[in-house]
C-alpha cells in the first residue's frame, strides 16, 4: 500500500483556480494580490521542501572530516603522554581524570555540534519560510476584519464618517468570506509540506501553529457567514 501524502502540484492547481475565481468574481481586489503571493509561496515551498528532505553532501563531509580530525587529535594526545610504571600520586591522578573528563565534555560537545548541524541549518531555513506563511495568514485576516454582515445586511445599521465603505451585498460578501477561508485552509498545507520530507521536532510545532492559526482565523469567518445565512433566513420568513 503507497503511502498517503500532500501533493504540492495539487496544492499550486488549487490557489491557481481560486486565484482565478477571486480574480474573476472582484477583478482587482487586494484579495486577489494576496493570493498570487500565496501561490508563489507555495511554489517556493515544494522547492523547498525537497531541499530539505534531500542530505547536504558536502556539509556531511565537512562536519566528518572535521570530527575525524578532533578524535584522531584526541587519541595522539593520550599516546603521547607517559605512560612508564612509576607511581602516581593521588593529587596527580585526580587532577588527570579531572583533565581528561573536560576534555571528553569538550570533544563529546563538538561532536554533537557538528553531527546536529546539518539539521539545525535546516530547520532555521524552514522556519523562516514558516514565519512567511504565518504573516500570510493574519494579512488574509485583515482583508476579511472590515467585512461586517451587519453593515452589508442590516437595515438598522447607521454608518459613521469613519465607517468602511459597503460595496458588497449579502451574495458577494459570503463569497468573498468564503474565499478568505479557503485561503486560510491552503496556507495551513503549504505549511505540512515542509514537514513531508524533514520531521523535526520543533518545525512539526510551527507547522501545527500555523495550523491552529489558520484554523481560528477560519472559524471567526464562518461565523460570520452564518449571520449571513440568518439575514437571508429572516428575509425569506418576513
């Protein structure tokens, strides 16, 4: 049985025909232009996410020459001490495990430092394109905070000076809404692509941020279809 993943090509097809519903439905819309970015985002992030799934030879190489250099110093430094048959005094043979304890601390932090490195490399690249995403998901929040169903529906509502321009009935809002929400939900995807092929703990936790993000942001938009929803509902009773 093959296993079950994320297909970014499907992912790209997917914001390509929002981008065109979007485009098609309010041409030149800001929501438009966020979701173009959207997509290069997520084209970048297939690249990326292949780059991170694939082993960085020559870092691999650097990091084992170098600790082959550390251990192989580390073992001349004993064969060259003395090691004749006269008696060591207790001070002595003290201070020398002392010595030779800080110096295995030492070479074993060294060595762990360049086995991690690769991975650690990584994971700041793949956290920094998660923090791109992240600022993609509360910019979408933005373009949906002015969307009020009461200003759009109710007949009780009384604008300000200040107040947002209503240029949207109650069809066209529940579809931009919708948009927004599906938008969420893609940048939530793109997000698990990094994660497909380099499962580290900490970008798992950015991924699964990002995710709830998305996911909150999401359901304060349905919320606000549903009170679309009710209007048209009490419209059709009256």
């Amino acid at each position: 049985m093959s296993e079950l993943k994320l297909q970014p090509q499907l992912i790209e097809q997917t914001i390509e025909r929002l981008l065109q519903r979007i485009n098609d439905r309010f041409p030149g819309a800001g929501l438009a232009k966020v979701c173009e970015q959207l997509l290069h985002v997520a084209r970048r992030a297939e690249r990326k996410s292949q780059w991170l799934g694939c082993p960085m030879l020559g870092l691999r190489f650097f990091a084992t020459l170098v600790i082959a250099l550390i251990v192989s110093g580390s073992v001349a430094q004993l064969l060259l001490l003395d090691w004749q048959g006269r008696p060591i005094a207790w001070p002595d043979l003290i201070q020398g495990i002392e010595s030779l304890a800080n110096q295995l601390v030492l070479v074993g932090a060294a060595i762990f430092f360049l086995v991690t490195l690769e991975s650690r490399y990584k994971r700041r690249q793949g956290l920094k394109a998660l923090h791109e995403l992240r600022s993609i998901a509360h910019i979408i929040d933005m373009h949906q905070l002015t969307k009020d169903p009461e200003r759009a529906q109710s007949k009780v509502y009384q604008a300000t000076k200040s107040s947002p321009q209503v240029k949207m009935d109650g069809f066209q809002l529940r579809r931009y809404l919708d948009y927004c929400s599906e938008m969420l939900a893609l940048t939530g995807k793109i997000a698990a692509e990094y994660v497909s092929t380099f499962n580290d703990p900490q970008m798992v936790s950015a991924v699964n941020d990002i995710e709830s993000l998305a996911a909150d942001l999401s359901r304060k938009i349905w919320q606000k279809i549903m009170i679309l929803h009710s209007f048209d509902a009490d419209s059709k009773k009256g």
